[in-house]
C-alpha cells in the first residue's frame, strides 16, 4: 500500500511540476508576446517554452517519439519569419500557427506506443476526443488543493462552515452599519478602491492560460496519452457506378479542356469574339475553376482510397489517371486567368496566395498520380500532404510577400505603362522599403493611380513616419530596423 502510495505521490509531484511550467508560461506571454509587435519577444518565449517541455518530458522519460523534433524546423523558421517580416500574413497568421505547431509538438512527442500500433491522428486520444482536456480541470485543482485524501471530510466541512457563517455575517454586518455611522463610515472607506482595468484583464488571460496549459500538459503526462489501433475499413465503390460517374465526369471535362486548349496555345479569337477583354474574361471565371479544382480534386481523393485498398478493375484506374490530368489543365486555364488579371490590376496579397494555391493543387494531384502509379495507401498519401502542406505554409510565411508585390507592381507600371496604385502600395507594410528605393529613382517615369492626390515624396514621408519610433527590445525587428536605415537615405 505505501509502495502505490509513494509512487501516486511522485506522479503528483510531476504534475505538479507541470503546472508551475503552465503558470510561468503564461506569466511570461504577457511580458514577451501580450500586446507586442512581432519581434524578439516572441522568438524568445517559443525557445523558452521549448526548453523548458523539453527538459521536463525527457527528465521524466516521457519524450517517447524523437521524430517530432522535425516539428520543431517549421515552428522555428516561422519564428524567424516573425523576428525578420512585417507583412499581413505574419501578422495575422504566423503566430496562432506556431502556437498550433507547439501544441502539436507536445502532444505528438509524448504519446506512448508500446504496443507498435500503425501510426493514426485520430487514434491519439487528443484528437479522438475533444472533451479530454476539459476533463483535466478538475484533476488539476485537484492536484493543487488537495494534498491528503484523509483531509477531504476536513475541507468540506470548513467549506459548509462558510457558507453557514456568510448569511450570519450579513445580517449582523447590516445591523453594525445601522447602529453606529462611524463604523459604517471606516468600512466603506476600507473597502474603497479602484480597479485598474488593464490589470484585472491581465489576471483573467494569465490563469486562463495556465489553466488550458496544464490541461494540455496533463494530457500529455496522463496514462490515457497512448495510441489506439487503427481498424482500416474502406467502404469498395461498385466498379459499375464508379466507371459510369467518372466516364462522365471526364466526358464534361474532355468538352471543357476542348476550348481551353485552344486559349492555352494562343487562339483565343473566342474569347474577343465575346466583346470582353482578357481581364474581364479573367476575373468572371477564376473562382469558379477553383471551386471544379477543390470538388475534381475530391471526387480523386475518394476514388484513389477504395481502388488502392480493393484493387478495382483497370478501367477505373485508367479513368481516374484521366481525371487527375484534365483536373491539372483546368488548374492551368485558371493560373492564366489570374496572370491575365495580375497583368491588367497588379499583383496582391490575396491574387498571389490565389496563385500559389493552384500551384498547391497542382502539386498534390501531381504527387496522387504517383501514389496511384505506386500503389501507394491513401493514409501514406494523406500524412504526405499533411507535410507538404506544412512544408508550403512556412515558405510561404518566409517569402517578403510584400517586397514582392511591391517589385511587381513597380515593374509592370514601368514595362507596361501602367498606373501605379499607391494607395494600395501605402497599405503595406515597412517591408517594402527596398522598393522604395527603385521607385524614388524611377518617380518622373511612372504615372500614379491614387483616391486622393499623393507623390512619391508623400508616400516615403508617410513610410518613415511608421518606423520612425525606436522598438523596445522585446519588440525587436530586424525588418522595421532595415526599413528605418533605408528611409534614412532617401
């Protein structure tokens, strides 16, 4: 009995331990992140955070899966995009994703798999069921307020005593006020005070992360925290009913991909025989092919699983190698459109994210062809995405997206004879500064498209004024920093 005694208490003590991780962490998000431009401050708190998980899991023995590390190349190099850009897709996105990456890091480096299970996501209890870690709470307070089970009854009857003695306190309390105005007086300036606002939020948002912390870290300490096994069961498609839906499909495709192929290699008489210009043409169909993507690329996905576990008729096969190709040239009359609408209005943030996303599905049907060549498992197939999805997500953060846009848009004005939005060009962020370089030299030969009349001379006044203020050290950036000694030159 003291045996188990003893060893329940050295897995309280680690929990324990866990918690005052949970706490200091989230003491330390107000310091480093809370209400702070991207910087410094926040590359510090994630390789704090990492160390300190780290360092307890492998004291503990619980770091059970090494090849989670490889997490941590994503997680870091978005940090570094944090410390180095400023663009909208830093500031909107990269940080919830890394804290998304740290939660997966923790969960993924310590469940346990003694038993050589096939690996699942939805066979770690964490993802299998989302009530697991609000089951933590109380095991939490739990660990925190009670030390002995022998002193349960002794705690509840202090509680029962409180809440007795708190209507007797009232009333005698009421009675005290009555009887004497000076008491009265002295006990409403006792409890006299103001609340500082930003203090009470602040305390709110600290427990409230040390709460869902030590949730998440007792999740990962906890005997639960192991993968299940995986029963496969793939419904077969009837080779009839799949054959009739995908000839059909393709036959609509094939009539499709008829006109596109004509426009794709140069004659495109039919579109100008429509009275519209290629812009026009360009913008009224995007989405539309993009949402034929997204729906083309499922109907693929779905098929690809029932006909690699199975092993279904040749046919089917050989017409879902059709699909997959007249889905990949849809993909391409949908880049040109937005080339074409690119080439007429310019380059954006969402016209770009717009493109490499079709370069992202012609990527993932490139790679089902060879799956499909392979016989590859479709849950191969599916962790395969996951990690070139992930792997897409950080180059796309680690791009000076908005330099980018910028050069582009400078460029076209220039090779064109285009206008130059600059209100569009003002909105961005101190990352364009190099850019405004090569625009302050090349102003006399660039026409402006503005709402409101603005120079050259005003748009550079207006991108020194934003990094004019010196960063404190926490915010830090070395994008805002390369910016301030460029608008220093010009």
């Amino acid at each position: 009995m003291s045996v188990i005694s003893s060893s329940y208490n050295i897995l309280k003590y680690w929990r324990l331990i866990y918690v005052s991780l949970a706490v200091i962490l989230a003491g330390l998000f107000e310091i480093f992140v809370w209400d702070r431009q991207p910087g410094l401050g926040f590359l510090f708190y994630i390789i704090l955070a990492l160390a300190g998980f780290i360092s307890i899991t492998v004291i503990n023995k619980q770091f059970r899966q090494p090849k989670a590390l490889f997490l941590l190349i994503p997680i870091l190099v978005l940090c570094l995009d944090i410390f180095v850009y400023n663009n909208l897709i830093i500031t909107v996105f990269a940080r919830p994703l890394v804290l998304v990456f740290m939660i997966l890091f923790a969960i993924l480096s310590t469940y346990d798999n003694t038993q050589k299970h096939q690996f699942s996501l939805l066979k770690i209890p964490f993802f299998g069921n989302a009530f697991l870690m609000f089951s933590k709470i109380g095991h939490v307070f739990q660990d925190l307020f009670v030390w002995r089970e022998s002193k349960t009854k002794l705690y509840r009857k202090i509680a029962l005593g409180i809440l007795i003695a708190l209507p007797l306190l009232y009333f005698f309390t009421v009675l005290f006020l009555s009887a004497d105005k000076v008491f009265a007086e002295s006990l409403s300036n006792f409890f006299k005070f103001s609340l500082d606002e930003d203090l009470v939020a602040r305390i709110i948002r600290t427990l409230f992360l040390s709460v869902f912390l030590a949730c998440l870290f007792y999740v990962t300490c906890g005997k639960e925290h192991v993968l299940g096994e995986k029963v496969v069961s793939v419904k077969k498609l009837d080779s009839v009913v799949a054959g009739v839906v995908l000839f059909l499909i393709n036959t609509l495709f094939a009539l499709f991909v008829f006109f596109q192929i004509k426009y794709l290699f140069g004659n495109a008489e039919f579109v100008l025989k429509s009275g519209k210009t290629f812009a026009e043409y360009a913008r009224s169909g995007f989405f539309e092919l993009v949402w034929v993507l997204v729906l083309a690329s499922l109907v693929v996905f779905v098929v690809y699983r029932s006909l690699v576990y199975h092993r279904q008729h040749w046919i089917i096969k050989l017409l879902l190698f059709l699909l997959a190709a007249q889905v990949f040239v849809v993909a391409m009359s949908a880049l040109k459109r937005m080339n074409l609408y690119q080439s007429e209005y310019g380059f954006t943030i969402e016209r770009l994210c717009a493109e490499w996303f079709i370069y992202f599905v012609c990527f993932l049907l490139a790679t089902t062809v060879v799956g499909l060549a392979l016989r590859l498992q479709f849950r191969n197939l599916f962790y395969t995405f996951l990690i070139i999805g992930i792997i897409a997500i950080t180059v796309v953060c680690s791009l000076n997206v908005d330099l980018l846009i910028a050069n582009k848009n400078i460029s076209l004005a220039i090779a064109q004879n285009k206008e130059l939005d600059i209100d569009y060009l003002s909105g961005l962020s101190v990352d364009v500064a190099p850019a405004m370089t090569k625009l302050s030299s090349m102003a006399g030969n660039i026409k402006l498209k503005s709402k409101k009349p603005i120079s050259v001379t005003e748009l550079i006044t207006h991108k020194k004024e934003t990094v004019k203020n010196i960063d404190s050290f926490l915010e830090f950036n070395w994008g805002r920093f390369q910016a301030r000694e460029i608008m220093k030159s010009l």
